[in-house]
C-alpha cells in the first residue's frame, strides 16, 4: 500500500464547491495514515474523519458531512459491506467507494448489491484513486479493470438459473429487484402498497429459498444467478 502515499499528478476538475470531504474506513493504520496524508495533502480534498471500524464509523458519520467513504471490506467486527448497506440506508446520498485486496466474485457482487457505487483494489495508485473520487461524484462508478473485467465476466458467462428452481414466487422476485435498485424495506413496501411486515415475510422467505442469511447475500446471489438484473 506504500503506492497510497505519494503525491497525485495535477491538473485535475475538483468540485468548485469547496473541497470533497472524504472519510476513511479503514483497520490498517498504516494504510488510514496514508490515506490521510494524500488526501489532506492534495488541494481539492479534505479527509474530514479517519476510522478503524464500522462501528466507530457509522455513528460518527452523520457529524462529518462527507461528500465521500472510502471503505475496506474486511474489518474487525462489521464488515465492510454490512457496513456500506446501513450507511446507505441511513445516508442516502453518501457515495460509497471500496477499497480493498478482495477482487473475487462474491465480494464484488456483495458490494455493488449493498450499495458501492465503486470498487478499487488498493494497488490503485493515488493519481487514480483521487481522479476516481471525483468520477464517483460526476455521477459515475470507478472500478479497477481487474474487477471490470470480473463484472463483466460474471454476467457473459454466469449460470442461467430460473427464479422457479428456487422456488421464488413472481413478488419474492419483485422484492428482490427492488432492494437491489436501492430500495430499503420500508421504501419497497411503500412502492409495492403493502406493509414493512409483508417485506420482512418475503424477505424470510426469501432467505429460506436461496440459503442465505442477510438481504445483501440475497440480492448478490439473485444477481449472479440472474434471477434479476
């Protein structure tokens, strides 16, 4: 991660708004340190808060108004994605980039469904990692090509399960597409006109069917199964 700490190329478009406050989530201080110091170290960014876990993370986040999270995956305690799907429920416009070693299909997929809107590996150099913190906030989706090159590979040569080998009903089906375009249960519940209560039925349901325990491990396998897109 000695690649982390340097200084970034210029001539990059920052936002005109001020400088984007970012916070680092990350167990490694050496790696959070590093971060630190290239971000507050570069005109345009700020690292507005520095954390070793999700759990120091999240209650402190909603204080520090960042524009930006960088995020590992494997942290002590929560994980990383548990953690990026609480934040995104709770701070909705939060833009969310991992940065992690962990390039392997499930993780990736377990992200994106939880809400990343990017995907980095930390070899990423800094000029990159800074260019795609602002690509991120122009509305776009950073990933490091070794892990486009995964997405794209998961959905050409994934398997092409039917929801009925599972036994999914056609709403089991629409649930799962909803949390999977960003909905929480108790917004699903609003847009399909049924209760929270109805969502959580399915949803157990749903967990049954495909033998896993949590809505993000749902969505991730209903989408590498192609059961939604």
């Amino acid at each position: 991660m000695a690649g982390m700490i340097g200084t970034a190329a210029g001539g990059r478009d920052v936002a005109s708004d001020g400088p984007t406050r970012i916070v680092i989530v990350e167990d490694r201080r050496e790696i959070r340190e590093g971060l630190r110091i290239l971000l507050d170290g570069t005109p345009g960014y700020c690292c507005v808060g520095a954390f070793r876990c999700m759990e120091d993370a999240i209650p402190a986040i909603g204080g520090l108004n960042p524009d930006v999270a960088l995020c590992d995956i494997g942290l002590p305690g929560m994980s990383g994605i548990e953690g990026i799907r609480r934040l995104k429920e709770s701070h909705g416009a939060l833009l969310l980039i991992m940065l992690t070693v962990y390039e392997d299909d499930d993780r990736i997929f377990d992200a994106i469904s939880a809400g990343a809107h990017g995907y980095l590996l930390k070899k990423t150099q800094p000029a990159k990692l800074l260019e795609s913190i602002q690509e991120v906030r122009a509305g776009g989706s950073p990933m490091s090509p070794e892990v486009a090159r995964r997405v794209l590979t998961m959905f050409r040569e994934g398997p092409q399960r039917r929801s009925n080998e599972y036994g999914l009903t056609p709403h089991e089906v629409r649930v799962l597409q909803m949390l999977a375009s960003g909905h929480n249960r108790k917004t699903a519940a609003q847009a399909l006109g049924v209760s929270v209560h109805t969502i959580s039925f399915h949803l157990r349901s749903i967990y049954d069917k495909l033998h896993v325990n949590s809505k993000s491990a749902a969505v991730g396998k209903a989408l590498r199964e192609k059961i939604i897109r």
